[in-house]
C-alpha cells in the first residue's frame, strides 16, 4: 500500500470520533484502591483509561492527600487541580480502613476484584488487616501491588518517606542533570511518579496475563527510585566498564552528537543528527557541506569525542543565532535532520494534530462541565481508552459501591455513616467538596 493508502487506513482506524462506540480493552477487570498523591492512583488511573472499573478509597472527610495539591495554590470548582489527572474514571468510596468494620468492607470488597493498589508505608496494610497475606486468603486470584519510595524490604523500607523530588535524587538522575559547576536540576514535573507508575502498570499487567494461564494471582512491589533508575539507560554498563560516572551535561546528549538546544533569533530550538545522512542535511543546511568530510565531524565516532563535540555543537550554536525557530524548523524538514520549536501547554492545547488524535481529550463531565486533559498516548484500533468522568468529590460514590458490591441496606448505610465507618467530605482543608453550584444530582449514580 502507498503511504498515502497508509496514512488513510490509519486515519480510519483510530478515528476518534468513534472512540466511545467501541469496546474497551479492561472491560471486567475490578481495580480497588487505597492510594493518595500521584505514584499509587497513577497505576489504577492507566487502568481505568483501558476500562477498568476503578474504585478510590479513601479516608472518610479528608480524602486524598492531593486534594490539598495545586499549583500556586488555586482550586477550581472547589477542587485541587492537581488531584484530576490521575483520578479519571473512578468511583470514590471514603471509607475508615483503620477501625474494623471498614477493614472488614474492604476485605469483602476485595474478595470481589481482580488487583489491589496501594502505596502507602512498606507493612501498613498488613497491620489493619488489609495486606496481601490476608487477601489472599479470601481471594487467591488477587493481585496486589504496593508502590512506595524505598520497597517492601531493605534498609530503607521503613520509617523513610519518599516524593517525587526524593526518587530523583536516590535514583541517580538529579546526579545527571543541570549545566556543569551549577546545582543539578529538579525536573518540572512529577516524572517519578507517572513514569513509576507506567511502570507498576505493566507489572499489574503481566500478573493479569499469568492469572489467565495459571489461574494464580500475585504479589508486585515496586519502589519508585528503583523505577527511576529504568530511565539512565547506558549508565550503569559504562560505569561498571569505565568506572565513570555520567556527568552534568546540560542538554548535550553525551550519544547522540549534534543533539542539542540552540538559540534563535526569537526562541529555543532543538536540533539533532544522529546518523551521518541527517547530518550532512544539517550541514548543507547550514551552507557549510565540507563539514561532513571534515575528520573531526565525518563520522558518528569521531563527532562523539569530546572536543569535538564541543567544537561542532559551537559552530551550530553560532548559526542558529542566525536563523528564526521556523527557518530551523523548515530547513530540518527540507534536509533530513531533526528539528523542533520548544512546545508548551498553549502550542499542545491548541493543536489540530493532538486533538485530532485525541491526546488532547475533550470531554463533558456531568459536574464540573467541560474538560481538557490529555488521554492515553498508546492508541489501540479496536480497544481505544478513553476518559468518561473527571476526578469527584470525597465519598461521592459511597451508596453506589456498597449496595452495588455489597448489596449492603439504606438502614446499613445509614449506620455506617453514624458510626464514621464511611463519610463524605468535608469543608476545610479545600479541595473535598462539589462546586459551589452543584445541584446535589450531577455526576451521583444512585
């Protein structure tokens, strides 16, 4: 077929106008739980994109800890920004674990679902009764992953917290990254979570394949600086051959030479050349062709040398002060190298090809209306994930999962509440509770 018969099939394919007319890859597979910030939520999330039915629980009152997360301290609708995007799709059930009668609805829960996520300290679960041990007693084909900073087991398994920023630091990444003689650099997002939590994801994964063939499920722990360490790629066999650590390069790629970020005359760009092709484009791009035959420059080896490097990445930076990000960009595409403007939320926002794709995802949620977030970047023809409802107040889902699963009595719920067994949210700290304008019904299943 001809690329343009491709490019069409492909188009039709993944249309993603017919996202919601279509089956979804998880359908079945009941996902419980009790997690709070990104790394733990994060892996039930990916789940319930690919159609898991997802159940949060949380803590009666003031839930999860990322409902007091936000950026610069803004909420919205009454909500924590920073708490929807790992919390689609999922019902909220708040519920006191640390008292028996919840361990007990937990456990009976958990008879009923196929994977248990929690990320709390390494022993918690076990010491109210919830952990691994005793679930699979009552549920053998259970599957259950514990996510947190340090691991299950090992010196620093207990009494150390972990976040984001700890994970970068013990994983050996903070170690690489920032200029040379500056303080390393602390990425601006959350990368160990949701990378940890991708990671956790394909764990949960291949237990659910192995319980298909063998019917047994499966403990899974993971710590997140461990996950950490997936991302150092060539790091650690250098290392171990060369006894040298990888140092603070700036956006030099120490493989990958010309692989760079450049000034412009109006803005960054980034520019790389990986095989001698591309960069003879790159070369000719920049009216200096007798650079390729040059022997400092002439092949990958030789560019990869460090004054050379140095030397070759100068020259670059000398001509992209001449160029605009578009003449770069243009001139990338003309010749064969790599090539691109530096994009923000706004340029991804705005663009036609990530709506188009569905990566940026619109969606109407019932309470807080129109939504905007991004979606699942593996896009699956027959099984696309999707995102139905955005992220919901604490405990809204609590008399929709107990009659449902548990087939508990308006007098039994009604019990459980006086008892402070489950709850709702709460007014202080903000972020808990529906918009100021809700109607009491939009977005409640029963």
């Amino acid at each position: 077929m001809s690329r343009e018969e491709y490019l069409n099939w492909t188009n039709k394919a993944f249309d993603a106008s017919k996202i919601f007319a279509k089956p979804e890859a998880l359908h079945g597979i009941r996902v419980l739980e009790l997690a709070t910030l990104i790394l733990g939520p994060a892996v039930p999330d990916n789940l319930g994109l690919l159609g898991a039915e997802v159940i949060k629980v949380e803590l009666p009152g003031a839930g999860d800890t990322m409902r007091s997360v936000t950026p610069y301290g803004t909420f919205w609708k009454n909500a924590s920004i920073g708490q929807f995007a790992q919390n689609h799709s999922k019902y909220h059930l708040a519920l006191d674990v640390r008292v028996s009668q919840g361990a007990e609805i937990f456990r009976r829960l958990a008879k009923k679902c196929d994977v248990v996520v929690e990320n709390l300290r390494a022993g918690t679960m076990d010491r109210w009764g919830i952990g691994y041990e005793q679930l699979r007693e009552i549920n053998p084909g259970i599957i259950y992953i514990a996510l947190n900073g340090f691991g299950q087991w090992g010196e620093y398994s207990v009494g150390r917290a972990s976040y984001d920023a700890v994970a970068q630091t013990v994983s050996g990444l903070l170690a690489t990254t920032g200029f040379p003689g500056r303080l390393p650099l602390k990425t601006g997002v959350f990368v160990g979570d949701y990378f940890g939590a991708l990671q956790g994801t394909i764990g949960v994964m291949a237990a659910l394949h192995h319980r298909d063939r063998t019917g047994h499920g499966q403990f899974i722990e993971f710590s997140q600086g461990e996950g950490l360490m997936r991302v150092l790629d060539w790091s650690w066999l250098y290392y171990y051959l060369e006894k040298y650590n990888r140092p603070q390069t700036g956006n030099r790629d120490l493989a990958i030479c010309p692989s760079d970020v450049f000034s412009c005359q109006d803005a960054p760009v980034a520019v790389a050349a990986a095989s001698n092709q591309e960069f003879q484009g790159l070369c000719t791009a920049m009216g200096k062709p007798e650079l390729a035959k040059d022997a400092r420059f002439s092949t990958i080896s030789a560019r990869l040398k460090d004054e050379n490097a140095v030397a070759l990445l100068a020259i670059i930076r000398d001509w992209a002060k001449t160029k605009t990000v578009a003449e770069v960009d243009a001139l990338g595409s003309k010749h064969g190298f790599a090539a691109s403007p530096i994009l923000d939320a706004k340029d991804l926002y705005e663009s036609p090809h990530m709506r188009a794709r569905a990566t940026v995802f619109e969606y109407e949620d019932p309470m807080y209306g129109k939504m905007v977030e991004t979606c699942c970047p593996a896009k699956l023809c027959k099984t696309p994930g999707r995102i139905k409802w955005a992220n919901k107040p604490v405990g809204l889902d609590n008399d929709f999962v107990l009659r449902k699963l548990l087939g508990l009595r308006t007098y039994q719920l009604k019990a459980l509440a006086e008892q402070k067994v489950i709850g709702k949210w709460v007014e202080n700290p903000p972020g808990r509770k529906p918009p100021a304008d809700w109607d009491g019904k939009a977005g409640v299943i029963m």
